[in-house]
C-alpha cells in the first residue's frame, strides 16, 4: 500500500528479499510511497530521486549478502554522481566524482543509496535548525517550509547534527541510515526519536569521503531500528 509505514529491520528485510531482484524493488517502491505520503511532513530528505535509487538497485552485485538493501546517507558524505552539500549554499551543485569509503564498501556487498538526508549545517548544531534547506521548498518536498520535524512529534525536533538521518528511520522512510558523529550527532538524535545509533571508536571506520568538522573526533555510523 502506497504511504503505509515499511517498518522491517536490515535483517527482516534482507529476509525477504534473498537475492531477489523483483522482491528488492517492492522494497524500493514501498519506501517511496512512504517518502511521498509523510516526507512532505517530516522533511527528513534533502535529496530524494526514485529514478535515481532505482538505477542504483540495478546497478547493485547479486549474489552479495547485503544485495537490495536501500541505504539513507547524511548529507555530509559523498556519493559518486549524487550532489553533496552538508545543507549549506557553499556547497549548491557540488557533485563528488567518488564515494566515501563507507559508501563504497556498502555498494561492493550489494547495498544501494536510497536518499540523501537533512542534516545541520556542516553538521555545527544539534537539532537540524541550521540547515540551509530550511527556508526553501525541496524539489521532492513542494509544501515542505522549516526544520526537519521529529515524527512522534512534528512540532519538535529530531535532534543534529544527524536529524534527517535519525528522522527517516523512525518515520519508517528508511531502514537504516548513516550519520556521522563528532559530539553527539548520532547518538543525540537517535535517542530523541526513538531509534538505535552507535558512534564506532574512532578509527574504526574510514573517514575518507566524509566532509570534516573536527577530524579528530569525526565518526561515520549507523542509525537502524533495532540493535541487531
């Protein structure tokens, strides 16, 4: 049903598919019709393209233990051919010519990027208010005015920097998502709307292709529905 809530885990939904194409675009298609019918709302995506997330699909590896599995990316990490911004002006059209290294190696075990999510401004703040998408309509978001709105309480925030990234997941607009970390910008949103986040030891995942803030502290991470 299109709009209605895709609230699997990575595992449940990895289950489902088993490596099949056609079960791996239902997904795709489900979680769009999730986007249209509460994004506009939520305001959790900067960057939506089904077209674009269906020829990532396609391009996915088969036979990969993550094959099908969409992937929603803070805005401060790059992906070859899918303008990056961090939500500043600065960085309008920008349009990296690689992948992070998260990205790629998500990629190569079969996973494919879903959406680009809001995110504060070169991730300084902690509740999405300072994002540059703030005071313009999206292009997939066309009554969409103002921060990016925690779902169990649009007239609150979904903390930051990571806000989008937290939001999606527990809008059921994602089934996981990454969000990068220097003080709190996974873990703080995460707990303000209800999902799981882990901010990894540092050095444990590759910082290269994320946009720094502090690189001595800066972590790329996930935020996903559940601990497994």
């Amino acid at each position: 049903m299109a709009g209605a809530a895709y609230s699997y885990s990575i595992r449940e939904t990895l289950a489902h598919i088993q490596g099949n194409p056609d079960r791996a675009h239902h997904v795709l298609g489900a979680l769009a019709g999730r986007v249209s019918a509460v994004d506009a709302a939520i305001g959790a995506y900067v960057g939506f393209d089904e077209k674009r997330a269906q020829e990532n699909l396609s391009a996915a590896p088969g036979g990969t233990p993550w094959f099908g599995l969409p992937i929603s990316v803070k805005d401060n990490i790059c992906t070859h051919g899918w303008e990056t911004t961090c939500s500043s002006n600065i960085l309008q059209g920008y349009i990296p010519p690689y992948d992070a290294t998260v990205i790629a190696k998500l990629k190569a075990h079969g996973a494919y990027i879903f959406a680009k999510c809001d995110m504060d401004e070169f991730a300084f703040g902690s509740s999405c208010e300072t994002s540059c998408y703030n005071n313009r309509p999206f292009v997939q978001k066309k009554v969409k005015h103002g921060p990016a709105a925690n779902p169990w309480d649009q007239t609150t925030v979904p903390g930051g920097s990571s806000g989008g990234s937290a939001a999606c997941v527990a809008a059921d607009e994602a089934i996981c998502a990454l969000g990068s970390d220097t003080g709190g910008s996974i873990r703080q949103p995460a707990a303000l709307c209800g999902v799981v986040g882990l901010k990894p030891t540092y050095g444990r995942v590759s910082r290269y292709g994320l946009i720094a803030f502090g690189s001595s502290l800066d972590q790329i991470g996930p935020i996903t529905k559940t601990v497994e």
